[in-house]
C-alpha cells in the first residue's frame, strides 16, 4: 500500500444490499510483503461521514493481506463510498511506521428491483 493524494477508484461496482469485498495488501518501503503491527479501516461516504459506524474498525489479527467485507447497511444505494486502510509496521531500521491508502467504489441499486424485496 502506498499513499496518494486521491483514493483509488475501484471499476467494480457494488449492488445495494449486497455483499463487497475490499482487498489491501500491505508492503514496505522496499515493496516486499509486511505484517503491520496494527490494522484498521473505516467507510465514508462522498460527504467524508461515516457510514453505518464504521470507523476506526481494528483488523484483527493483522496480515500481509486482508479482505474487508461490506455488505447491507454498508452499501447505502446510489452512493460513491471510500474505504480508508491505516496501519503501522516495523521496517528493518524504524518501527510504528504509517501506511495510509483509500479507494473509492460506486454502490448501485438494482433495476426493476422493488424497494421492499431488498
């Protein structure tokens, strides 16, 4: 994970009510595989809130790679969302070093699909 100045845009986009699975994968400075010492994420929405409580949510226990599952009142219809990554790793010479990334999704509802079926 490196940082950049605009989140990711991810070109899948989410089904309301549906489930949607983020991916990170964490490297070091030399881009090889790292296990942070901690993990955490959280869901805004194109208004920079917070989408149903999810902030500052700890990835337990840490891993090279995580898969961050979103599903119903995650995925609010007809929404751009963004999901942040932060995490602190050791590299050979420094500790608690920070890793932050963040990637956009659209949430799109699904046509002809009445409402109350969801």
């Amino acid at each position: 994970m490196s940082t950049s100045a605009k989140p990711l845009k991810l070109t899948v986009v989410a089904r309301q009510k549906s489930t949607y699975v983020v991916t990170a994968e964490f490297t070091d400075e030399n881009d090889d595989s790292v296990i942070p010492n901690t993990i955490n994420w959280s869901l805004l929405d194109e208004d920079e809130k917070i989408v149903n409580g999810r902030q500052n949510v700890p990835f337990t226990p840490p891993a090279a790679s995580i898969e961050i599952f979103l599903s119903g009142n995650d995925l609010p219809v007809n929404s751009e969302l963004t999901v942040v990554v932060q995490a602190e790793y050791d590299s050979g010479t420094e500790t608690d070093l920070p890793l932050k990334e963040a990637v956009r999704f659209d949430v799109l509802d699904l046509p002809g699909i009445p409402i109350f079926l969801l």
